[in-house]
C-alpha cells in the first residue's frame, strides 16, 4: 500500500515553509487571482518562483489553485496571467472550470491537472471522464462516504484526493450562492463572505411571507448553517485503506502555527499506521493537540453517512482558541533562544515549543531580552526581537505558542 501525499495549505511564503518543515509532502497555494481565496495575501508571480524553487529545494511539490469558475469577462486577464506563469515550474494545476482547463491545456499543454473539489467528483464515470481528459488527479466531493470514495478511487490511471482536516462548507463542495445573493459577492470567485457563520433569529419559508418563525436557542439567536470543522484522523486507517492517494488539510487563511501543528500531527498518525498497521490507534495526544487549534468542533462529515444535527455548531460561529501563534524560534545556541514575537509576551508566559518530531518543550519566561541586551518585561510589538536565556538546543527555525488569555 502507497502512503499518502500529506498535502497541506500555505498562504504566504513563511507558512509554505513551516509546512515543509513540519512534515508536509506538498503544498497548495494560491496567485494574486483566479483562485478561491481572494482574502487572504497569495502568492505574486515572483513570489510564485520562490515558492517553487524553496518547494523543489526541499525534494516536495507545490500546486497552483485555478479553482475559479471563470466568466467571459475573465478570459482574456486568465490568458495573460497563465502566458505570464508558464515559465514557473509547478507540479500541478487544481482547476475546475471546463473553460479554464481547456486554456491551460492551449497555453500549458504539459502541466499536470488536478480537478478542484469544487467539480464535484462523486462517482467512478466523472473520474475516468476527468482521466480521459487528460487530469491526473481528482479531489473528490466531501459528500462521499468511505464505501464510496473506495469505490471510486479503484479507476485506474487516475488518483484521489480528499480533505481530512479544516473548514466545512454547508454547500454542496463549496458551491455557495448564500454570499452572491446576500453581498454581491461570488463565492465561486474567491470572494465569499461566509454568511453561513452568521447568527441568524428568524426564518420566513417563500410560500408563507411575513410569517416569520423564531429560531432563537438563547439570547445570542442560531447558527444554523454553520459546520463543524472536519477532523478525520480518528477514521485514518479506514481512509488509508480506501485507496486515495493525497490527504488535503483545508486553511490558506489560517496561521503558520494552525498548518504547522496540523501537518505534524497528521505526519505522525500516517507515519505511525505505516510502520505497524496491526497495533495503530489514534493517540489521545494527537486529538489534544488538533483540539488546541482553533475550531468550531469536529465531525467526520459524510465519511459514515449523512450527517446528522451534531455536525453543526449551533451557539457560535467563533472558533475555540485555546492558544495563540506567540514567536518563531530563529537561533538557539545553548545559551539564548533568539525569537521572532508574533503575540504579546509577557513574563510569567510559558512559551511552548513546538518540534517537527511531535514533541513540545516549555519554556518559563522569567527572563527577556530585546536586541540590544536591555532586560524587559514584555514583549509588545509585533515582530520584535527577543532573547530568552536557555540551554537548550534543537533544530530551527521552528513554531511557538502561549496560552491564551
């Protein structure tokens, strides 16, 4: 049995190189356009070449999202910007516009394609379609159930992928028309609002206007629409055994500290079902760890059927923060640990070492010095200098964090 490509987000160069650091065997990010997260910062064609080569550098692949369903309009913009990339050396394209496919393969006739989730893969004719189309991969629709994504990754000539970890959509793979209708603004483009998070009072059925029903659990109102988080790593042999070929974890929003503790706990689960598949179990301290990032709660989605009223997170559409991203670790030399501070630190802060191999060191703040050596108390400035005396030593640069407080 092939282990799975662990494949993992990156929104900004940082966050693509902590994800290779901490285990990832691929990672997806986005350009300036024609993907579906507009929001967050991506990647610009110069960026994009960096991205390559520090990818290649470190023997993994690196994936453009195309994921867009274009318009007229952005026919010609979409033929200058692939003309514009084609010299970047990537390992795939995710497309899922016809259109858009059509034009890589006039332009980029030997980039591989991948089809994006948003094509809605959900059954054994569509992927040998999208094969016979020349894709080498598909990412199957998140509304499959593990009989079903068995099913359909025995296709010969062509892999699966699906997600394991990160945010759900309540549409169908993510084809929401909810922010286009309420905003103007096209989830199908990269512009989504979210408004499936919002806390919503009343609901009016078309039939029965002005017949508003309440919906109000408390005084905060409902979220009716707003998923849990996916989490599979409880299901990994099952999904190991189906057959797909690439384990996706969701969030180019998210912060290096969520893709970095993500990607590490899923590298050791895979890692530990390969080295002894007979005694694998899903250790406490791995659902610990993931439980520490920010989620709505967990469910595993449709893998065992449709689910059911415990898949959505009615009080809140906020994420549960139990620690934020506090420093990155730049230097330690037996003396000092040299750090980068992302969020406030104070003394009396622990801060928490996070290493590739799964472990964690705390460090006690009961010292802290800026760059000139000058004691200090606090560390309030976003991306200040700091020394903490240590005598520890371990590989670098790596993620810390703080309790939340």
């Amino acid at each position: 049995m092939k282990k799975p490509e662990l494949l993992a987000p990156a929104g900004d160069l940082e966050k693509l190189k902590f994800a290779y650091l901490y285990g990832a065997d691929a990672c997806y990010i986005g350009g300036e356009q024609f993907s579906l997260r507009n929001n967050t910062a991506n990647f610009s064609p110069d960026e994009m070449r960096e991205a390559v080569r520090l990818a290649h550098s470190f023997g993994k692949k690196l994936y453009l999202a195309l994921n867009i369903f274009a318009h007229n309009a952005d026919i010609d913009a979409l033929r200058a910007y692939l003309k514009e990339i084609s010299d970047i050396e990537f390992d795939a394209f995710i497309v899922s516009d016809l259109g858009v496919i059509s034009l890589c393969r006039e332009i980029l006739p030997h980039m591989p394609l991948h089809i994006s989730t948003q094509a809605n893969t959900t059954n054994k004719l569509s992927l040998a379609a999208w094969r016979d189309m020349g894709a080498e991969r598909a990412v199957l629709a998140r509304e499959l159930t593990i009989d079903e994504i068995t099913e359909v990754s025995k296709v010969e000539g062509i892999e699966t992928e699906i997600f394991i970890h990160g945010a759900m959509c309540v549409s169908y793979s993510g084809r929401c028309l909810l922010s286009n209708f309420m905003l103007g603004r096209d989830a199908n483009q990269g512009n989504c609002a979210h408004p499936c998070r919002w806390e919503y009072a009343v609901l009016e059925e078309r039939n029965r206007q002005g017949q508003f029903f309440g919906m109000e659990e408390d005084s905060r109102g409902a979220y009716i629409m707003n998923s849990k988080d996916m989490c599979l790593l409880p299901c990994l042999p099952e999904i190991i055994e189906s057959g797909v070929s690439s384990f996706k974890i969701e969030g180019r929003n998210k912060s290096a500290y969520y893709v970095a503790n993500a990607v590490r706990i899923y590298r050791a689960a895979i890692d530990a079902y390969f080295d002894d598949e007979n005694i694998y179990y899903c250790l406490p301290e791995w659902i610990e760890e993931l439980n520490a990032l920010g989620n709505r709660g967990y469910t595993i989605g449709f893998l065992h059927g449709k689910p059911n009223e415990d898949a959505f997170c009615y009080e809140t559409s906020e994420s549960s923060k139990d620690y934020v991203f506090a420093a990155v670790v730049d230097a330690c030399d037996g003396e000092n640990l040299y750090i980068t501070q992302r969020n406030h630190l104070q003394l009396g802060d622990v801060l928490e070492i996070l290493l590739p191999d799964g472990s964690n060191i705390d460090i006690p703040l009961t010292e802290m010095y800026d760059e000139d050596g000058e004691s200090i108390e606090t560390a309030p400035h976003p991306k200040q200098k700091v020394q903490i005396p240590c005598a520890l030593t371990f590989p670098v640069p790596v993620i810390a964090r703080r309790k939340y407080r």
